[in-house]
C-alpha cells in the first residue's frame, strides 16, 4: 500500500476524502468523568483532630523546636486551636493562639487573597502591570508581564532573583530597579521561585488603587475579616508583646534566637506575621468561597482563580508520575481522587517554618506556625494530619523526608569547593596591596577591599556596609563566611586583572567587581 507521502499533496487529499467518504460514521464523544466527591467523615476528621496533640508533641521532642500554634477549619468552624511550647528558649511564656509568628512565604496565599479582593473580575489577573523603576531585561516582557505572571513566577526571573540584594541591606525600590539586569528564561513557558516578581506585581497593584501595600491588605482582608493581629510590615511582629522569637539549630542540637529578620523589602511575598487564630478566620474565608461569617469579603471569582494552575512548577519524572502546578501564591495539586489540594510553605533560615494546607472539597484546612528554622516540623503536622483523616493513620513517617528536602537545598546552595581547608600546594598571596582598593559591579553596587596593619583583607558589601574577613585559599582567591538568610557557608572570591568575583554572587554570572 502506498503511504501519503508517495502520493504526494494532492493525492493524499483526495485519499483522504476517500478514505472519509467511505469510514463508519464517528461515535459521539465520550463523556468527561464526574467531578469528585467528598470522601472524608466527621468522623474520619475527628479521628485527626484528636491525634493532632500527640503527633505535635512527639515532632516537637524529635526536633526540638521550642513553639508551634494551630489551626485546624472544617465546615467552617475551628475544630482546634492550640499553642505548644515556649515564645523564646530561655524564658517562660507559653505558645498560644494569640502569639503572632512570621509566616515567611506562607505571605504568597494571604497576598494574593488581598489582591482577589482589590479586583472585581477574574480578567483583571490577566491585565498588564506597570510600577516606575521595575523592568525586565527584555522590553517585550516588560510590556506584557501581568499579575498572574508574577504570582506564579512564571515571568522569566531566575530562582529568587533579588533576594542577595536584599541580604546585603538594599531596599525595595534598588531591588526592584536592578531586576532588569537579571538574565531571563523563556516568558510563561517557564518556572522559578521569585519573591522580587511577586512583590513588584503585588507593589504595582496597590498603587494603581492609589494606596500602599501595607494599607491595601489592612482595608481588603485583614480589617474586614477580623485578623486582628495580622500585618505585613516588621515593626508590627517585632513590637507585639505576644509574639514568638525565631530561632536557629546549634552544632550541639539546642535552639537559639540568634537572629531576625525584617523582611519589608519583600512584604508580600514574605513579610507577613500572623497568628494561628487570625490563620482560621483566613482558612474559614478561603474554604468558604470568600465570605466569612455570611459576609462577602473577597469576591467568588477573583478568589477562585488564585487556586487554578498557571504553570508546571514540578514535571512528573516518570510517564506514570503526576506534576505538581503552581496557581496564584498557592501550590495546586490533585490526588488520586482528583480533589484539589492547596499547599504552601513557609521558611526563613534565620528561624521560622510554616505550613497551610486545604482539601477545599472536604471543607478542611491546617496552618501551622513555628518559632524554629525549617527541619520539616510544620510541614510533617500537616501531612500526618491529613493522612490520618484520610487513612486513618501516617502512611510514612514524613519528619526525615521532610527534613531531608529542607537540608538538600540549603546544601545545593554551598559551594563545591572546601574552603575551610586550603590544598597542600596553595601558592601565598601576593602583598594585600595588589588586592586593596573600590571595585564596581552594575548588579550589587561597590565593593571595598581594604587591609590592616598586618595585611588581613576585608571586603565591604552592600549599601550599609556589611564587612566580610577574608581568609587566604589559594594564589589570588580567598574566601569569606557567607551570612544572612541566603547565607551558604564559605564562598571563593578570585581577584584577576583588575577585578574580583565573589562566587556566591555570580550564580547568574553577576558576580564579577571591577577596580575603578
């Protein structure tokens, strides 16, 4: 038999045609499965509840994680509402429901409620965004990004594109107006975590209401909805009197607040602070459609759109495996069932985990807020929560998976080179005089070498500065500890002709400072 190919074009037409012409007539198209349905108890969901105590206090005395608060919604009521632990190591005033913690990303579903409520049809996600200074390194994206471009990073920016800017001490306004400078992948077709994108959308938002973000969330959810203990800017969580410290791991397995972080700089994508009884009142308005105690205080379908996939944010590995989507500011996925789950996580190194969780069919949502840097805590409560709903018990014992994943990408981050320990044949340094001196870089502004009296280099980053010792590896490369919430351990910095690359700098290759 001859292929169509042989027949060539018109012959395949008419072959075609034939072929048609004398072919059974089409049967009707299947029809589409029957949407799910509920599968979950009161009884199952009681079942859960009453386990949640004792899963809480056996994480929290495997990781040692000194608070945790929360929420659990079904049917609209709060089903529970706990605090456990202590505020701050040290001290003894108790995690309760009222304690406010910083939620870190857990911000992205709260922000994007806010601006479903700041817009009245679903359309208006798809609309173009301005915001003076904020560009892309291609004007076409420039003049076509939208809202839902950035609340599901899917605009081209690298992975947490801005945030070494923010490290070293720059503002919002410098971070949004140096973004331009980022190398893009390819417009919506594309993935990669960016908390600078989803603030300048959120930023843009605001003030095309002729507002700030600040008030702009107080006046669409948090006033109207009752969370009276939610804000977005730091000095609210800092100076509230029942508020939980962050706190870091030590090398000999206790928790410290060593550190804080004020992060207005991305208030929208994770500068909120909350607490677990503020969350329900959140969780009852998102499972509810967007009315809360038969008010209407987000519109249906603005708010319906946040939960629709927008883009592949984790590709199936194998033929049979499933992806995972990314909506506006929430993690969408299905399950066997094909009920619709939504998830997000929140995470500051510097001290904080959180975790909110939905099966919007069942009506069933959890939040947990912690005062620890991530091990997996929060993450592992919830889904042993909805295991044990679902199954009846844990399917796995998900604290170490969890953990796992955590202290993967902190590892990924580290540099491939030990620089703690200099090789047998490193060659000396030249004298610090060759090395001293202002360097220029377009991206992360001047960077000063400076030597004391005895010839130690220190570099100085950043618009405060922030001083960086230099300790000698090799030749004309050195290295420093890295610090701050992206911080990665030791990184190299390489002086050559006239110029210096800080390695933790250059993952987007703009890492290179040169001599003025």
């Amino acid at each position: 038999m001859r292929t169509l190919r042989t027949l060539g074009t018109a012959g395949a037409a008419a072959l075609l045609t034939a072929t048609a012409a004398t072919a059974p007539a089409a049967t009707a198209a299947p029809s589409p499965p029957p949407p799910p349905k509920p599968l979950l108890t009161d009884a199952q969901v009681d079942k859960a509840v009453a386990r949640l105590d004792q899963t809480i206090t056996d994480l929290m005395r495997r990781t040692g994680v000194p608070g945790l608060s929360v929420a659990v919604v079904h049917d609209d009521e709060v089903v529970h509402l706990k605090g456990f632990g202590v505020r701050r190591t040290g001290e003894p005033a108790k995690v309760g429901p009222d304690t406010v913690f910083q939620i870190a990303s857990v911000s992205k579903p709260v922000s994007s409620t806010v601006v479903a409520g700041a817009f009245t049809t679903p359309d208006e996600w798809d609309r173009h965004i301005t915001l003076p200074g904020f560009a892309f390194k291609d004007p076409w994206v420039t003049d076509h990004v939208t809202t839902a471009d950035l609340f599901s990073h899917r605009s081209g920016l690298p992975d947490h594109a801005g945030d070494l800017l923010e490290d070293l001490g720059y503002d919002q306004s410098y971070i949004f107006d140096h973004l331009r400078l980022e190398p893009l992948t390819p417009f919506r077709a594309s993935y990669a975590y960016t908390n600078s994108g989803l603030t300048a959308a959120a930023e843009a938002v605001a003030r095309a209401k002729g507002t700030s973000w600040q008030k702009l969330s107080a006046d669409t959810l948090f006033k109207p909805a009752g969370m009276t203990h939610t804000s977005t800017e730091f000095s609210a969580y800092v100076n509230a009197p029942d508020h939980a410290a962050t706190h870091v791991k030590n090398p000999d397995g206790t928790w410290s607040p060593r550190y804080v972080r004020a992060p207005d700089a991305q208030a929208p994508a994770g500068g909120v602070s909350s607490t677990a009884r503020d969350m329900s009142r959140w969780l009852r308005l998102q499972l509810a459609d967007g009315t809360l105690d038969g008010k209407r205080i987000i519109p249906a379908a603005t708010l319906a759109r946040t939960h629709v996939p927008q883009i592949v944010s984790q590709p199936p590995t194998s033929p049979s495996g499933r992806a995972g989507f990314y909506g506006l500011g929430w993690n969408v996925s299905y399950d066997d069932s094909g009920r619709l789950r939504l998830s997000h996580s929140g995470a500051f190194e510097l001290g904080t985990n959180a975790n909110v969780t939905m099966l919007p069919l069942e009506k069933l949502g959890i939040v947990v807020l912690t005062n620890g840097a991530p091990v997996g805590l929060a993450d592992a409560v919830a889904l042993d929560f909805f295991d044990v709903a679902q199954h009846g018990k844990a399917t796995t014992d998900w604290l170490p998976l969890l953990a796992s994943v955590y202290a993967k990408e902190v590892d990924e981050a580290r540099s491939p080179t030990d620089y703690a320990h200099p090789p047998a044949s490193a060659k000396p340094a030249k004298d610090s005089a060759a090395y001293t001196g202002t360097y220029d870089n377009p991206y992360y502004g001047k960077a000063t070498v400076t030597a004391d009296n005895k010839g130690t280099l220190t570099l100085a980053l950043g618009p405060k500065p922030m001083l960086f010792p230099l300790t000698h590896y090799d030749g004309d490369t050195f290295s420093f500890e890295t610090t701050g919430e992206m911080a990665a351990g030791r990184t190299g910095v390489t002086f050559a002709d006239g110029t210096v690359r800080v390695e933790s700098l250059d993952a987007n290759h703009l890492g290179t400072f040169t001599q003025q």
